[in-house]
C-alpha cells in the first residue's frame, strides 16, 4: 500500500485501505498474521504524539486532506492518545495507521 502515491482529494484514502486491508489479512496464514499483529502492536512506553504530530505535518504540507487527516488522528487516540487505546483497534486499522505513519515521516524527512 503506497497511500502518498494517490492522488489527494475528497476521497479518504485511509478509509478506504482500511476497507481494503480486511480481505487481504484474512487471506495470510497463521504464521503470517500473528507476525503482522505482533508488528502492529504498539509497545509499552512508546510516545503516540509523535505520530499525531507527523500527521499534522502531513496536513500542513497538504499530503492528507481534512477528511484523512482527522481519520487518522482519530485513530491515533484523539486529544490523548494511548498505547492501550491504539492496540485495542482491530489489526486493519492499526496495520494502516503505521504503514501510513511510516510513509508521511518519510515524506517529511525528504521535504525537510
């Protein structure tokens, strides 16, 4: 999934590779998928606002719209983002969150 290679506009991308992410996991064996959850499973300790903060970078810089930038904020835990909250998703919506995160702090750095 390559979010930032979609063009932005009224559409919300990361919606829509939520939606698409479901059928593609269900389609991983065992093995597979507890690796994927166990890679999309945030660690104790770990700072969520750094995430929220790449994504307000990326709104700012207009790589997300306001549709995609509040989806994602939502799922990085609103005003208080947590650990516990973030795992507590179902692994499709994690799995895109740090796949997309990944992707914006990468678009970032190479704009910085």
């Amino acid at each position: 999934m390559r979010l930032l290679a979609q063009k932005v506009n009224t559409m919300n991308r990361i919606e829509a590779a939520i939606k698409n992410m479901g059928p593609a996991l269900a389609k991983l064996d065992t093995d597979t998928l507890e690796t994927v959850s166990f890679t999309a499973t945030v660690q104790r300790g770990y700072d969520l606002g750094l995430y929220q903060q790449t994504q307000a970078q990326a709104f700012a810089a207009g790589l997300l719209n306001q549709d995609e930038a509040q989806s994602l904020y939502n799922i990085l835990g609103c005003g208080f983002p947590t650990v516990e909250k973030f795992n507590r998703q179902p692994l499709a919506v994690r799995v895109v969150a740090m796949k997309t995160v990944a992707e914006l702090m990468r678009a970032n750095h190479a704009t910085a």
